[in-house]
C-alpha cells in the first residue's frame, strides 16, 4: 500500500501538497524535471530511504527511479550509501540553491561568450541572396511570458524619439510597475499618453508623469485590451486568454496594425478624464459618440487579429 506523502491531494497534507508545488516550480527553473524534484523534495523531509521506497512514494517505475538518482547525483544534489541495500539522501537544500545558482550563472557566462561568439563569425561570412526591390515586409513575433514580453517593451520604450502610448488595466499596470516598465516611461524625455482603467485607485504608480498624460477609461470598453505603441512605427499588443495562465503578447511592424491601434487610442483619448477627474475639452469633442462605432470596429478587428494569431500557434 503507498504511503500517504505531500505530493498526494489528500485533506490531511493539503496545505503542504501546495507548498510542495511550489518547490517543484521552482526547482524546474533551475532545470530539474518534475520527478526529479519530487524525489528531492521526499528525501529531504522524509529522510533516507532506498530506490524500493521512494518508487513506492513517488509512483515512478522502479528503472526510472535509478535514472533519476542517477540524474540527481550527476547534478551532486543527492547522495547515496555504499550499505546494503543502498540509501539516498538529499544534499542540505541551502547548500544546493548556492551550487544551481553558480551553475546558472555559469552556463549564462558561457552563453554570453558564445553569443559574441557567434556575431563574430556570423558577419565574417557574406551574403549569398540577391537582393530584390519590394514592398516593404511586416512582420509579428509572438511573445511568450512576462521576460520576454517586458524585454521587448523596454526595448521599445528606449527607441522611441517622439511618442509613447500605453492603454491597459489596473491588473497590466500592476504588473508594469513591478517589471521596471513604467520607471522607464517616467525617465523617457518623450511624450507619453497613458490610458487606463481604474487610474484613480493606482495613481500613486504614475508619480513623476505629467497629471494630464494619464487618463481613465471604461472598464467595459478596454477589458480585452493592452498595448504599447512606440512613435506608431512598432507596437506590442497583449492576447487576453483567460482560458491560459502564460502571459502571451505579439510585437509587430504592420502597418495596419498600427494605423488599427493609432486610431483606437486617439478615439479614447479624446473626451477621457485624467489622473485627477478633470475632463479635457476638445474641438471635436462633440464627435465622440459618432466614432464611438468606429473605435469597436477597431476592436472587432484587433480581437479577429488576436484570435488569427492563437489560432497560427496551435
């Protein structure tokens, strides 16, 4: 019969069955696979036990038990007993964070090396295609997770010479903040349009930005809705999928995307509110509501370009 352990979901150990996930995530980042972490995590809050034990704990056949003590000695994260029949026991876990974090930081050395490396060669070798005069190619790159994703932003927000637009939540603004994005924007010498919802709750995020850059919208009208425009030349829009938990974004150079995204922020910039409640006239304010049917076309159009997108990744 199995022993009952902190991987099992059961109400008895449910509060550490959570806390041990977490270690299994974090252990992942640091490029152990599921069981391996699973079995270093038991052997270091059961103690020592044989392969025998931990296949019956852990529910992993018996030769892949082997495999993965094996993986885990090779990485010196456990160790094992020359007794009879043999034990294994996982390295003081203080101990073993210090030596993945210097292999880590290893392994980033040696890429940065190759990386340069690599440019070196690349451009000692010339190029072989013809050149052909054409129409100009727009492209989209799909962002996975919020590094990748907040890289790309920041790269945007240092190229920019003119202007900076940003829509988004409370939530995206949230996650910005944290992400250094909006310390960026606020040392940017460019002008900056910021459109969001429930501003006034966050304000506190927008401290060294112009009151009157920072305006609020409806939470109806922008709730699928996040992007950052950068002089209108490139953008990085977010798909909202509530049905996945990664963060994933698109960057693109198109230009109908961006005429699509130019258009939609200047129709919610006008008549908007700022950070402060005061509202800013406009000559064409009275023209609001009349393009507010064109600011949800813009909106069908980025949704099907969103869903175009999900739809080219599966």
């Amino acid at each position: 019969m199995k022993n009952l352990t902190i991987f099992d979901k059961s109400d008895s150990v449910s509060e550490y069955s959570e806390m041990a996930d977490r270690l299994i995530e974090i252990l992942s980042d640091f490029g152990l696979t599921e069981n391996e972490a699973k079995i270093f995590i038991f052997l270091g809050k059961y103690g020592k036990k044989t392969a025998h034990e931990i296949t019956k704990s852990i529910s992993t056949p018996r030769s892949e038990t082997y495999r993965l003590l094996n993986n885990l000695q090779e990485k010196h994260l456990v160790d094992a007993t020359l007794e009879q029949p043999m034990t294994y026991s996982a390295i003081i876990p203080k101990n073993v964070i210090k030596q993945l974090i210097s292999e880590e930081k290893t392994k980033l050395k040696r890429l940065e090396e190759e990386g340069k490396e690599f440019e070196k060669v690349w451009e000692q070798i010339p190029e072989f295609q013809i050149e052909e005069k054409s129409q100009k190619e727009y492209k989209f790159q799909i962002l996975h997770g919020e590094t990748q994703t907040n890289n790309k932003i920041l790269e945007l927000i240092i190229k920019s010479e003119k202007e900076i637009l940003i829509v988004g939540s409370q939530k995206d603004f949230i996650r910005f903040y944290h992400s250094d994005v909006l310390e960026k924007v606020k040392k940017s010498k460019v002008d900056v349009k910021i459109l969001g919802t429930d501003i006034s709750k966050i304000k506190d995020l927008f401290k060294k930005i112009k009151k009157n850059s920072v305006k609020s919208i409806s939470e109806e009208i922008r709730k699928k809705q996040c992007f950052v425009l950068s002089d209108r030349s490139e953008a990085v829009f977010f798909m909202k999928d509530t049905s996945k938990k990664s963060l994933v974004a698109t960057w693109t150079d198109s230009e109908l995307m961006l005429n699509s995204l130019g258009l939609l922020f200047d129709m919610m910039w006008v008549n908007k509110k700022d950070i402060e409640g005061k509202k800013e006239v406009k000559e064409f304010e009275v023209d609001a509501e009349f393009k507010l049917r064109e600011l949800k076309q813009e909106m069908i159009i980025l949704d099907e370009i969103n869903e175009y997108l999900r739809n080219q990744k599966r």
